[in-house]
C-alpha cells in the first residue's frame, strides 16, 4: 500500500499499484501494454498496446533484444 504521486490517493492493490506506476512512468494506462525494461529500468523500445498480429510482437520482442544487447 502506498499513497500515489500521481493522484494523491491511496493504492492498496498490486493492480491499482501497477495501474499508477504506468501512468506516472509512461503517461499510459491501457491495458493490456506491453514494456521492455533494461536493467537499469529504463524502456529499451518504444511500448506497444495490444495488437493481434504475432509477427508485429516478435518484431517488437526482437527491437527489445537488439536494444538490450547495444546498451549491456
């Protein structure tokens, strides 16, 4: 439980917690979105939101993984 920097209000759930982080981090809260973090926690790839198309993923996995291996 912790009380958001966003909004002021309290967030007493793992999803509200989550929900908040995104939205203070990445001025997002769709859902499902998909982030790729590095190490040091900092987003490797632009995110992206939920697309059906599987090689749209994999291509976004991929960028993910060149990224990380540039930068560690």
């Amino acid at each position: 439980m912790y009380i958001s920097e966003y909004d002021g209000n309290i967030k007493m759930t793992i999803g509200k917690q989550n929900a908040d982080l995104q939205i203070r981090r990445l001025n997002n809260n769709a859902q499902p979105f998909y982030i790729l973090l590095g190490a040091d926690e900092k987003v490797l790839v632009s995110p992206v939101a939920y697309d059906k198309d599987v090689s749209n993923f994999v291509e976004f996995l991929d960028a993910g993984i060149e990224r990380y291996d540039e930068l560690y």
